[in-house]
C-alpha cells in the first residue's frame, strides 16, 4: 500500500511568488491533515479536511495559505504571494476514520524556502 | 490538549533498552497518551498510544502511571536507526484530532 506522498519534496522561491504543494493521501482516508516546522520551531498544526471539507482550519496563519480537497481526494496547499517567514518543511498527513481514528500517517514533507 | 514535557536529550547505547520519559500532570480522563518520532528528513512516524492501561506493539511499550501524570516509552532493544526526536502528545481520541507537537527528546543511540 503506498503511503501519503507530497510534491514536490523541494521548492525554492522568490518573495512574492506563488507555491502549490500537493498531497495524496493514503487511498481511502477521508481525514488529511497539513502541518508545518518553520526554522527553530515545532512542528505545527494547519488544517483538517474531512473528505473535502474543512473541519479545522485554526492553525492558518493568514489568508495567504489556501487549502483545497477537491473531491476528497489530494489535496493542494497553495501560499500567495510567498513571504520569508513561510520557509519550512509541509508536512501533510492522513487517517482513516472519524470517530476512532489515532494513527496519523505522515508523508516525507515538502521544504520549502523563500528568498 | 494537556502540556508534556519531555527531556531535551538522551543517549542510549546500541542494543540496549532506551526509557523515554514524558510528565503530563494536567492530563484529562479522555486524553489518550501518543508517541511519535521523527527520523531525520522523513515525516513524524506514530509509535504508540495508550489510554490507562500499559501498551505493547512491535516497536516500543508504554507505561502509563496508576494516576496518569507521566508515562515512558521503552524501545527494548535499540538499533542506530531508533536514533530520532520522539514526541509524547496527549489529546482526545475524537473531534478535536489535531496532533500537538512540543519540542520532544533527540535520541542518540550510540554504537
């Protein structure tokens, strides 16, 4: 069974350009999950799709970062206009049930850097 | 979701069993106990998670305390590639699934 990959596993842009990381989450998992680890700090939650809704969206920095799952399927993290402190790693995760779920499986990451 | 907290670093020797502590005191009677570890460059990996009662699984055992405010995750037999920062999370089994990191414990398993 493949597990959740991310693309690209590295982008480097400028300031002001726009960077859509993609996921694809273990088939079958209706729960998919982004964080991110910017330089020197935790790892940190973003959002939850529920299928392709949004369950929890508190960990959003700024309407900068959109985040879409089309038909509950992948889904794309999309930052625009790209700033500096946006450098980090993505990591984007995925479960498999509502009410019991526990084990997150975690892709490799995308790294991201903004110069 | 409870605090943890966790040593900054360790050491264990190779084959030996690695103790890793965690302090939860302000743990809620539905709050599960999670570890995860974090392999250099990969993403989090889960581990364990246990309610109450003490877990084992192929990879690590969980001891929880009779009152609940600290558990330790013990990998039996350390290998070089045990070698990680290992998160011990507390949170709801349900609703709000976010996964809380702190800052973990590297683990350094040495030959």
């Amino acid at each position: 069974e493949a597990g959740v990959t991310q693309f690209p596993s590295h982008s480097v842009i400028e300031k002001g350009q726009t960077v859509t990381l993609r996921c694809d989450p273990i088939s079958g998992h209706d729960n998919l999950y982004w964080y991110r680890r910017v330089m020197g700090k935790e790892i940190k939650f973003l959002l939850h799709f529920v299928k392709e809704s949004k369950q929890d969206e508190s960990g959003m920095p700024n309407n900068r970062f959109l985040a879409e799952r089309t038909g509950g399927t992948y889904s794309t993290l999309k930052v625009q206009p790209a700033e500096l402190e946006d450098s980090g790693v993505y990591f984007c995760a995925s479960s498999q049930d509502w009410t019991d779920s526990y084990e997150q499986y975690f892709g490799p990451g995308t790294r991201l850097t903004v110069t | 979701d409870a605090k943890t907290t966790q040593p900054t670093s360790m050491d264990c020797a190779e084959g030996r069993a690695a103790n890793l502590p965690c302090n939860h005191s302000t743990i809620s009677g539905n709050e599960y106990v999670y570890w995860y570890r974090q392999i250099h460059s990969q993403g989090p990996q889960y581990i364990i998670h246990g309610l109450k009662n003490n877990e084992t699984n192929e990879m690590a055992s969980l001891i929880i305390t009779e009152d609940r405010k600290s558990s330790t995750l013990i990998l039996p037999h350390a290998t070089l590639r045990d070698t990680a920062v290992y998160y011990c999370i507390v949170r709801v089994n349900f609703g709000n699934e976010k996964l809380t990191f702190g800052t973990g414990t590297r683990l350094t398993i040495i030959p």
